[in-house]
C-alpha cells in the first residue's frame, strides 16, 4: 500500500459519518452476542443486523473512494436503506422473543445521530464531478439521463 491510499484510508477513518457508522457497527456486535445461539430466526436477524450495520462504514469508504457523483450517491442509496433497516429490527427482535430487545433504542438513537452526519455528507459531494447516469437514478440536480454528454464535443483521434 502506499502513502497515498495510506491518507485516504486515514482520512475516511476520521470522518465523523465512519466513526458513527463503527460506534453502531460495535454496539450491534454486543447485542447481537447476546442472542441464543440455538434460536434459529433471532440468528437469521442477527446475521441481517450485522451486515447492514457493516454497511454504514463499509460504504462510506467506498464512495469515498469512488470520486464520481453517481457512485457516491449510489453508496448513500445502499447507506439509507441498510440504516432503515437497522431501525425496524428492533420490531423482529421483539417479535421473535428476544430477551433484551429494549438494548436496541440504543442503536436507534446512534442511527438518528447517523442520519444528521449522513445529510451533511452527501450534501458534500462533488456535483461537477459527474458522467451521465443513463438509468436516471443518480444523477447531479439538473442533469438527466437523456441528456448529451458534454465530453462528446471533446474531439479524440487516438494515437497516431
């Protein structure tokens, strides 16, 4: 690895939206070692918390990565709804008999604390930084899926 991708990892890992994103990815760790390991759907719940949990950070890294409008906003689409689901497992865990469902209003406070970071962050993003969409599902305000792509103009002969 060198020094640069050394910075970027560092300066991801000192964004406030990773760090929350951990704070709830490690406080998921402990409840989710409390469930019975022989209760086969509150494990199945388990397995989902922990992966939507690991999404908060793990997609955060990636878009930060990424550079390019759509695929930042691609990463906050899949963010979101890893977070909405987060928020409602508490209503699995408590349908399915879980001992210390009341544990989870904890993460839920942590993801409305998630949620503020998150809009911050994406109203961060680059909007110049852009290639058209052309599924029309993330593109920058203003720009559509039919529109002419502007580098089009740009003449390019290749080597000769």
């Amino acid at each position: 690895m060198d020094s640069d991708e050394e910075n970027d990892i560092i300066r991801t890992e000192s964004l406030l939206i990773y760090r929350k994103g951990k704070e709830i990815l490690d406080m998921i760790d402990k409840i989710a070692a409390l469930i019975p390991e022989n209760d086969e759907y509150l494990m199945d719940i388990k397995a989902c918390m922990l992966s939507d949990a690991a999404q908060l950070t793990v997609k955060v890294a990636g878009a930060e990565a990424a550079g390019l409008y759509d695929l930042k906003m691609e990463n906050a689409a899949i963010i979101r709804k890893a977070a909405r689901d987060l928020m409602v497992r508490q209503h699995s865990l408590d349908m399915f008999g879980f001992k210390y469902v009341e544990y989870y209003k904890i993460v839920r406070e942590l993801i409305e604390e998630y949620r503020l970071l998150f809009i911050d962050w994406v109203a961060g993003f680059d909007k110049w930084d852009y290639i058209i969409d052309r599924w029309g599902l993330f593109n920058p305000p203003g720009v559509g899926p039919f529109d002419k792509d502007p580098d089009d103009d740009i003449p390019f002969h290749g080597f000769e």
